[in-house]
C-alpha cells in the first residue's frame, strides 16, 4: 500500500464515527497496532497526527452534549418569554396601547455556538460554553416607540427575582456605525425540585425603526466582503440619523408619552 493512504482513511472514519470514552480510546491505538503488525509501517510522525486529531474530536461537542447543555437555556427563554408577554399588556394603565409590536426568540445553533467559542479561543464544550457565553439564549423585543423601549426595560429591571449581569445602551449612544438598542443580560431562575438555578439571557430591545435599520444593515454590509463597503458604511449611518430623525417625529403621536 503506498504510504499512509489506506491507514489514514481507515483510522479517520474510526475516529470520527466512534464514541467518546476510554474504551474507543483504546479500541482506536489496538486499531493503529493492528496495521503495524500486518506490514504497514506507522512512523512515530503519523501515529501523533493521529493521536492529534483524535484529541481535537474528544473535545468537539456531541449533539447529545449540546441538547443536554441548552435544555434549562430554553426553560429560561420559556419563563422570560411569558414575563415579557404579561408586562407587555401591564405596563400601561391602558391594555389595549400595548409598547412591544413584536418578540423574537432563539437559542443559539450547535454550530453557531462552536464558532463563537473558536472565536474567543476557547475547545468547544459544554462547561466552556455554560462559562463564556451569555448569549446562548436571546430576546429581541421590538417596540414601537423609544419610551416604550425604556418603559420596558425599567419594567424588567424592577423584577426583583431577575438579576441584571450586564447592561449597554446603544440608543443613547449608538456604536460609530449608527446601530442603536438596548441589550441587558439577566439571570433568569429556573426552579426545579430541590434548587433554584440562574441561567443568562440576553435580551435586545429597540424600536421599529432601529431593527428596520439593523436588518438593512446585516443583509448589505454585515457579512459582505464588499468593494465599496465604507461608502456603504457612510450611506447607513447616515440612513441611521434619518430614521432617528423620523422616530423623533412620531414620537409626538405616542399616547403614551406623558405617563
């Protein structure tokens, strides 16, 4: 057989189809001594590029791993979602001028989650991902008025079961690229059987106008790798100061912003 050809691709379909444990450890070095043994001759080069990369798929999350890591991340968006739907109908004296047009919910993909920690420097796991990341669950709230948005924010802020971990306003002092909300992370209890358990949830809230702006501004400019892109740049903000200009002005008809 020439080279490692057969014996890469034997040992790398066994390393990515077997399970984590002892057990398939052992199972894959016999594996390696078993090719030894019939001929093939494994340098001490090759049998560390193995052992390499079959220390890289020990740490890569299982789905298993992940399902278990995000399941009280998901009772905890459950139980924000619901105290979210009832301050939006409380908030104000009137129900019917309700402040939120619209919620949306997600917990954060396998593979997203992966990337995030690759960013950060960090292997892929579960504890690194329960340590490092406070976004694995998020609200986007969109309301339709810039007090609404604060009403709302102060409204969650007085929960005194909630716990605030972290805290920014991008609508009094929007990034340089024009983007503007407000995202606060809180620590929602999650009560089971025998322990009260805090899990983060990142929560963004803005008014129509500002997720208008940074849904344009994501599809054209976010993830484009484009010529003209400081042109672009310069054009959005400048789109950012018109729409905060026409917020400004139907602020006026809010029903709302005297109470």
């Amino acid at each position: 057989m020439n080279g490692h050809g057969g014996v890469h691709h034997s040992a790398f379909l066994m390393m990515r189809r077997g399970a984590k444990g002892s057990f398939h450890f052992i199972k894959f070095i016999f594996f390696l001594l078993r090719y030894s043994t019939q001929g093939e001759h494994i340098s001490f080069v090759y049998f560390c590029q193995c052992l390499k990369i079959y220390g890289e798929i020990l740490l890569q999350m299982t789905s298993e791993e992940y399902y278990e890591l995000i399941l009280p991340y998901q009772d905890a968006l459950n139980l924000l979602l619901g105290r979210l739907d009832v301050l939006n109908h409380s908030i104000y004296k009137d129900a019917a001028c309700k402040p939120v047009h619209s919620f949306y919910s997600r917990i954060k993909k396998h593979k997203s989650l992966d990337e995030k920690l690759g960013r950060l420097h960090f292997d892929p796991t579960p504890a690194n991902a329960r340590a490092h990341l406070q976004d694995i669950a998020s609200v986007r709230v969109i309301c339709y008025f810039e007090q609404d948005a604060y009403q709302m924010i102060d409204a969650l802020k007085r929960q005194n079961d909630l716990i605030v971990v972290n805290e920014k306003d991008y609508i009094l002092h929007p990034k340089p690229n024009g983007y503007r909300s407000y995202h606060i992370i809180l620590g929602i209890p999650v009560r089971y059987m025998d322990l009260t358990e805090y899990y983060p949830v990142e929560i963004q809230v803005r008014t129509l106008s500002m997720d208008f702006w940074a849904s344009m501004e994501h599809r054209i400019n976010y993830k484009q790798n484009r010529p003209d892109k400081e042109q672009v740049q310069a054009q959005l903000l400048k789109y950012a100061d018109i729409l905060k200009e026409m917020e400004q002005s139907f602020e006026t008809y809010n029903e709302n912003r005297a109470i």
